[in-house]
C-alpha cells in the first residue's frame, strides 16, 4: 500500500469518526501532476524538435484511448508518490 500522506482536506475538525475523511494528499497532489503528465505526453513526448521525433512520428498515435489515459493517470500517481517522498525529508 502506498503511503497516501493523510486527508488532504479532512472534515470537521473536532468530530470524532467522521464518516469521511476527505481525498488523501496523494490524491491531492496527483490531481495537480495530472495537467504536466498530460502536457508530457500529448504534446513534449510527440513535439517534432524531440531528438527522436522521427522515430516518434512512425509510432501509431491514438490520441487519449484508454492506454494513453492509464499511462497518464499512472505518471501523475508517480509524481504524487515522489512529492509524498520528498515531504519526509
């Protein structure tokens, strides 16, 4: 299980068992990696002055299918686990 950093915006201070805690701060910061990990592969992973564009271009580009979209939403949990990461030091 991969550590989620806690509720990112818990509910009422004070109530005890609350029946939700709110998104966890993995979630949080996974959704704020979301638009760079898009960015990256919709439009820097395929820009024509990339060093290996024209192996690139060859490649069968299906614009956001369900692979591009796990490969996207996979990126920005990354990016979420090595933000969580970074926070312990």
């Amino acid at each position: 299980m991969n550590n989620t950093g806690g509720p990112a915006f818990p509910c009422h201070p004070g109530i005890e068992n609350p029946i939700y805690d709110g998104m966890t701060l993995r979630d949080y910061f996974a959704i704020k990696a979301l638009p760079i990990c898009y960015q990256f592969w919709m439009n820097d992973y395929y820009h024509p002055d990339s060093s290996d564009a024209d192996i690139r271009a060859e490649e069968d580009r299906s614009d956001f299918d369900n692979a591009m979209k796990q490969i996207i939403a996979e990126d920005a949990y990354d990016m979420a686990d090595a933000m969580l990461e970074a926070r312990k030091a």
